[in-house]
C-alpha cells in the first residue's frame, strides 16, 4: 500500500487512465463517426427504394388509367356505332317516296350514318349511299340486314359479360 501512496505512482496511475480515458473517447468518436455513416448509407438506400417503389406505383396506376382510357374509348365507340346502326334502320323504314326534299333529307341522314360507321363495317351500304354503285331499292334488304347484323354484333359486344377488357385496338 505504501507504494500507492507514492506521488509518483498515482501520477502515473492518472496518466494511465487519462490515456485510457482518451483512447476510449477516441474509439467512442471512431465508431460514432461508423455509425452516421452506415445510418447515412441507410436513409440513402431507403430513400432509393421508396423513390423505386413511387415509380412502379405511378407507372401501374398510369397503365391502369390508360386501360381505363382504352376501354372507355371503346365503349364510347361501340356505342356511338350502335346509335348509328339503329338511327339507319328507324330512317330507313321512313324512305319518303314523293317529296324529293324529304328523300334529299333521307338520303343525307343515312349518308353521315354510313360514314360514320365506314366502309369495312358497312360495304353494301357503301356501296349505296357513298360509292353509288347499287341503287337502294335494288339491294335494300341487303343493307338492312347488313346493319341489322352491326347492331346485334355490336349490342352483343357492349354488353360482353366477361367486361372490363378491350375488345380491339381502336
């Protein structure tokens, strides 16, 4: 004991854990500086994958809205043949058969609906009302039953039970 009691001695003990009291900080600091560093490396990488999973999330939700778009686009469409198909077969139940006005008339709204429909969906009528190939009396039945058959196709494919799909490409 006497020799703790030297000055020299706890001097030296001081010193000791002085050093020890520095080394221990030092690593302290060394690993604290580690440790921003990994938690740094961290955040870096979540934000990368956040930043990755809003990219898919927005890419699917614009390939969902433009599905949407594309599908309503269609039904729009159909519809639109639909309404014209039938506004053919109600005008032509009423062809006038005097007043040339009224077959002007006729004419010109059978005309636009043909057209709006377009010869790939409708050629006979085509052939009548634009190409003026065929006289309507001639081949009458012809064109009624052509329209008559884009109706129900087209009634039968809006009202596709397996829907919430595009049937073509428009």
């Amino acid at each position: 004991m006497d020799y703790l009691a030297n000055p020299a001695v706890g001097n030296l003990v001081q010193m000791f854990l002085a050093i020890v009291t520095v080394a221990g900080l030092w690593v302290a600091l060394l690993n604290g500086k580690k440790d921003r560093a990994t938690a740094m490396a961290l955040a870096v990488d979540d934000r990368r994958a956040a930043d990755e999973r809003a990219d898919s999330d927005r890419r699917e939700a614009t390939g969902a809205m433009e599905d949407e778009r594309a599908f309503l686009r269609e039904q729009t469409q159909l519809q639109m043949q639909l309404d014209h198909a039938l506004k053919i077969v109600q005008t032509a139940e009423n062809y006038p058969r005097s007043d040339f006005n009224t077959m002007k008339h006729w004419g010109l709204s059978i005309k636009a609906s043909v057209i709006v429909l377009g010869k790939d969906l409708v050629p006979q009528a085509w052939s009548v009302f634009v190409d003026h190939q065929h006289r309507w009396e001639d081949i009458r039945e012809e064109v009624l039953l052509e329209i008559n058959n884009v109706a129900v196709e087209t009634s039968r494919t809006l009202n596709c039970p397996s829907c919430y799909h595009v049937h073509r490409r428009l």
